[in-house]
C-alpha cells in the first residue's frame, strides 16, 4: 500500500489544520475521526482537513467526512477540505460530497476561502 498514515495538527490564527497522509481506510479512519473530534472541541473559526497527502480515500474516510460535516453545519466552525487529484478529490465529487463540503485545491486556498 501507500505511505504510513498520520495526522499532524496545525494552528493557523483562528483555524485548525489536520495534514492528513496515507491511507484513509477501515483501518485508519477511526483515528482520522479521533483527531477530528479534539481539532473540532476547541470549537475553532475554521477546520480545514488536508488530504492532499492521502494516497487513498476509502468509502470508510468519506463516512468520517460526512459525519462531521454533519457536526459542523449547525456550528460556529467553518468546515473546509483540501483535496486534490484522484486519490481524493476525485472520490468526493464521485459521491457529491462537494455539494455539501466546500471543496479547496490546496491548505491556502481553503484558510482563504478561495474555490476555483
């Protein structure tokens, strides 16, 4: 498989970043949701969840990302997702995640809340 995975937290000002690398799988996602729910406790202006490191993007990470989109819509927290390419992206828009979670090329443009 892919590279090992793992979770680095980042602060930036008033957002949190989760750099997130490997594979988000079965396995994994669970920690990925762990990492998630400690970012989201200190209820930060924005969340932006990197994946532009992630080599692959199971249905059970994309599982996470809905359950915390779902945590996030009735909150002061701005959820945003960098990803790009087809290891991730690309899965995303395949099940219309996009529609619902802003979708960012890179960590930038999602701190700038800048779409293509």
């Amino acid at each position: 498989m892919g590279e090992e995975f793992w979770v680095n937290r980042r602060d930036a000002g008033e957002a949190v970043i989760l750099e997130v690398s490997g594979a988000v799988d079965i396995i994994t996602a669970p920690s990925l949701a762990t990492h998630i729910d400690v970012a989201l406790s200190g209820t930060p202006a924005v969340l932006v969840i990197d994946l532009t490191g992630v080599d692959f993007l199971s249905s059970a990470g994309i599982t996470v990302l809905v359950e915390v989109h779902r945590l996030t819509q009735d909150s002061p927290t701005s959820l945003r997702v960098a990803a790009d390419g087809s290891a991730t992206s690309r899965p995303l828009r395949i099940v219309g995640l996009d529609e619902f979670i802003e979708l960012y090329p890179t960590v930038d443009d999602a701190l700038a809340g800048r779409r293509p």
